[in-house]
C-alpha cells in the first residue's frame, strides 16, 4: 500500500522535500506513521515531531489525513489508507 506524506515549512527543510511517497506493508496508523518517519528521517525529525520525555506528538501540529483532521477521525489510532495523503501541518503565524 502507497500513500503520499507532504511536509511544510520547517519540516519540509528537514526532510529535504514537498512530500514522498511512503510503501506500507499494512494499514498503519497515524502514531505508526510518524514513528516510520521518524527512523527514515532521523534526529532532526523526531525532535520536530515528538516530546522528547513523553514520546508523544507535539501538541502544536495538526495531522491530516485526506484533508480532514485527525481529531476529527480517531485521533493518533486513525487508520491511513491505501492511496491517501498525509499532511503534517506546522502552526501558522500571522500578523
């Protein structure tokens, strides 16, 4: 199974690129999702991504699957199926 990851502001410089096209073996969720990315992206990544003492995601991203919100879906468990984008989205600032 194939989905698309795309990646913005800080985390686009990180990863070096828009977004990529990730090969899954079976249907992964979101938590799955990020730890693969992180061992294929590294330090920098996972210290983007994750609180460091809790392991968890940071609070301030928003992650999106097909353009809807995970929070809306099932939260860090939501399934990312076949052919589906995946967004990452940084907080956004304004003035």
């Amino acid at each position: 199974m194939k989905i698309t990851v795309q990646y913005f502001a800080n985390l686009r410089e990180i990863v070096g690129q828009r977004e990529e096209i990730v090969t899954l073996s079976n249907e992964t969720s979101v938590l799955e999702l990020l730890q693969l990315l992180a061992a294929r992206h590294g330090k920098d990544f996972e210290q983007y991504v994750f609180e460091p003492k809790s392991g968890t995601p940071k609070a301030f991203l928003q992650f999106l699957v097909d353009g809807r919100s995970i929070m809306r879906l099932d939260g860090l468990r939501t399934a990312v199926p076949d052919n589906s984008k995946f967004a990452i989205i940084p907080p956004v600032g304004g003035g």
